[in-house]
C-alpha cells in the first residue's frame, strides 16, 4: 500500500480502543461478561451493568486484575431514571469517549404456546429486550454521536428472525428488538454511529436456559441434550469484538451465529 493511499485509509475503531469506552448491559455472567472480558483484551476502557451489582463488580475486579481497565455499575435497564441517570454519570474524561454500547441485556422467560402464554411473562420479556434496549440507546446515542467514531450493538437472537412452537412471547420481543435495530440504522444513516445487530442461535450458558424454566435444571439440560457443541459465551463474544473491531466505515449490519449441529431454531441434530 502506498503512503498515500495509507493515509487515506479510514481509521479502525480498534486504533481508538486504547482511549475509548465501552459500556456492556447484562454482564453479569455469559455473553455480557464474556463480551466485556473480550472488549478489555482489545483495549477498550469497559463499563460493566447488570442488576446484580456484586456480579459486575467482581468482573470489573477480575478484568483489571488481569490487566485490563473497567468500571462496574448496578443497573437495571427496565428503569428508565435510573438509565438516564447513568447515562449523566458516564463523562469522556473518565477513561476516553464512550465510542461502544453492546446492548446485551434480555432473556426469555418460559416456553408456552400461545394459548396458555403468560401475559406478564410476555410483558416482562418485552420490557427488558425492547424497551431496556431503546432506552440504554437513546440515552447514550448522543454521547456516542459525539465520540465522532460510535458504534451501537444489539445481541438479539436467531428469534428475531423465525418463530418456533413455544416461543411466542420471546420470539415477538426480539422480532422487536431486530426492527429498533434495522429502523435506527435507517434513521441515523450520515451520523457517525454504526448500529450492528449480532442474533445468536443455540448458546449453552450459565443461567439462560435455567432462567427461562424458572430455575428448573432438568428442563434447562434437556434444551442442549445430544448437542455435541453448542455456541459458548466467548463464541458469540469473539463474534460482537471482530464486529466492534472491523474499520470505522465497515458496518456489519448483521450477521447470524449458530453451532454447527443447529439448520434453524427448530432444526437441530442433537447425538442421542
């Protein structure tokens, strides 16, 4: 490559990750954490949320122990004041612009046909991965405009993209969360803000599964029974880092993620 042509290259947002922020939602344990323990290798400054605070301040512990820089703060998304009232706190002289905002924050909650869906469970479900990632947004689109160099992720899910039996109720708030991710991008095209939607199929984590069977551990197990290798939290977390990392210019407007053994949400070759 020329001298010229090098100069005229556009920066990579890695080049910025030394000065910059990036705040993660829901990193309390899987793809949250992974995905803040990822950011920090590459340089990023990492701002770590979730509701359970001691959760997210061993992380940021853990994170600098090894090196790395990171603040650790209590926050529900479902909480609008107490998100604004974040967003307020997050200042560019802390550790560099905010520049990265992973919105990973969500969850499904059972697994019920229609009929007999929960409408509180559907509310709850919605509230958190449509109306949390709309708010933690908006609040900090106008800092990570300022950076001059932002990028918005949003982690929905291969749900937001074909329905399956039993999954109304999160398949419809994350068809949500996809259509905030693809409207925004429309709507802040000529701003400097990238918006990257990254929907994983099959991820054996911690507490997902569990969560959604309300803590039943033999209904969580059978979701991965026979699955030879499912998705791993550091597997989508790899995933979202390259996307973050890929030249200012690049948007990778989104990009599906599932295990080898997974066709489609309800095709899945499972060894048994």
């Amino acid at each position: 490559m020329s001298a010229a042509a090098a100069a005229d290259r556009p920066t990579a947002a890695a080049d910025n990750a030394a000065t910059a922020t990036a705040v993660v939602t829901g990193a309390s344990g899987g793809i949250g954490a992974a995905t803040a323990r990822q950011l920090a290798a590459a340089g990023y400054h990492v701002v770590v949320t979730a509701r359970r605070e001691e959760r997210v301040t061993a992380l940021a512990e853990e994170i600098t122990a090894a090196g790395g820089s990171a603040t650790a703060y209590a926050l529900d998304v479902t909480d609008r004041a107490a998100v604004d009232a974040f967003a307020a706190r997050l200042t560019d002289d802390q550790a560099g612009p905010v520049r990265v905002l992973v919105n990973n924050a969500g969850g499904a909650l059972g697994l019920d046909p229609v009929a007999g869906g929960s409408a509180d469970e559907w509310r709850q479900m919605y509230e958190t991965n449509v109306l949390g990632t709309l708010g933690v947004t908006q609040a900090l689109l106008p800092t990570l405009t300022a950076s001059g160099d932002g990028t918005v992720v949003i982690v929905s899910s291969t749900a937001a993209l074909g329905t399956y039996e039993g999954g109304a109720g999160y398949v419809a708030a994350k068809h949500g969360e996809h259509v905030l991710a693809e409207t925004l991008r429309l709507e802040i095209v000529g701003t400097p803000v990238r918006v990257i939607e990254i929907a994983p199929g099959m991820v054996k984590t911690e507490g997902f599964a569990t969560t959604r069977f309300h803590g039943d551990a033999e209904k969580a197990a059978k979701v991965y029974e026979g699955v030879a290798a499912p998705l791993t939290a550091d597997d989508v977390a790899d995933t979202i880092t390259w996307a973050v990392t890929r030249p200012s210019h690049v948007n990778i407007d989104l990009l599906v993620v599932r295990p080898r053994a997974q066709a489609s949400n309800s095709k899945v070759h499972r060894e048994l």
